[in-house]
C-alpha cells in the first residue's frame, strides 16, 4: 500500500498491540499521522484502498449495463437484432436459444439458470470485444514505438 513510512510504522504498530488501552492510543497516533497527510497522499491511500477492497466503478458500470441488456434481450426481439448488430462476433444461434429457455423458465417459475447463462454470454460477447480493443491498441502502441 502506498503511505508514507511513518504512517506504516504506526499502523503495524497498531496491528501488534493487544492490550485495548494501549491499541485505542496507538490508534488515535495513527489518525494524528493520517491528518498530517498531503492530500495527494489521501488520494493515494483511497485508490489503494478501493482497488484493495475490490471497489472498482468501471467494473460495477459494466455488471449493470450487462443486467440492463439482459432485460432488454429478454423484454424484446429486436434487442437481439441491435445486439448482433453491435457485437459481430457473437454466435446469435445460442443468444435466441438462451433467451427462449429463460423466457420459459420465468413463466413455469423455474430456478434462473437459462437466465445466468444468458448474462454470462453477455458479459463474453462484450469481453470479447473489449479484449480485441485491447489488442488492437497495444499492437498500434508497439508500432508506434519502433517507428
């Protein structure tokens, strides 16, 4: 974790002491430190956290918009046709077949397993192209860098 190194001192500190009084002191020591961070530093600390923790909004951003194209595949037809459309790569044959079999499973109140598969080749078909993205950028890169 990027903190300055007498902040990692006191909170390893903080870590070893067991007595309760003596870790509650140590633990307002830590916040003194904390407090006399640059706000760069702060910042730092929050990334770190939050990659640390697993909180990452571009990744949650893309959950919602797969469960959002989910919806819209299951509520109407057309949303398949403008799916393809945007995703070449995708084998539209196991899209309709998992779109019927969760539409069916929904009315006879089946356990949603059809409806995982579904988000699961979402979020592939939009992995794909993300990944070839990706790729396609690093070679551009790699060019760049010989020219």
């Amino acid at each position: 974790m990027p903190m300055p190194e007498h902040l990692d001192d006191a909170v390893r500190k903080a870590c070893r002491i067991t007595d309760h009084e003596g870790n509650r002191r140590q633990l307002q020591y830590v916040g003194k430190v904390m407090r006399s961070l640059t706000e760069d530093e702060v910042a730092a600390l929050c990334t770190a956290l939050d990659t640390h923790r697993g909180v990452n909004k571009a990744e949650t951003a893309r959950l919602h918009w797969i469960e959002r194209t989910r919806e819209k595949l299951l509520e109407n037809n057309a949303a398949l046709t403008e799916f393809i459309r945007e995703h070449p790569g995708v084998d539209a044959q196991e899209g309709r077949t998992l779109i019927r079999n969760a539409c069916k499973e929904r009315e006879q109140q089946k356990p949603p397993c059809y409806y995982r598969e579904l988000f699961q080749w979402i979020k592939n078909a939009a992995g794909v192209e993300d990944d070839e993205a990706d790729i396609e950028g690093d070679e551009e890169d790699r060019d760049d860098d010989e020219a």
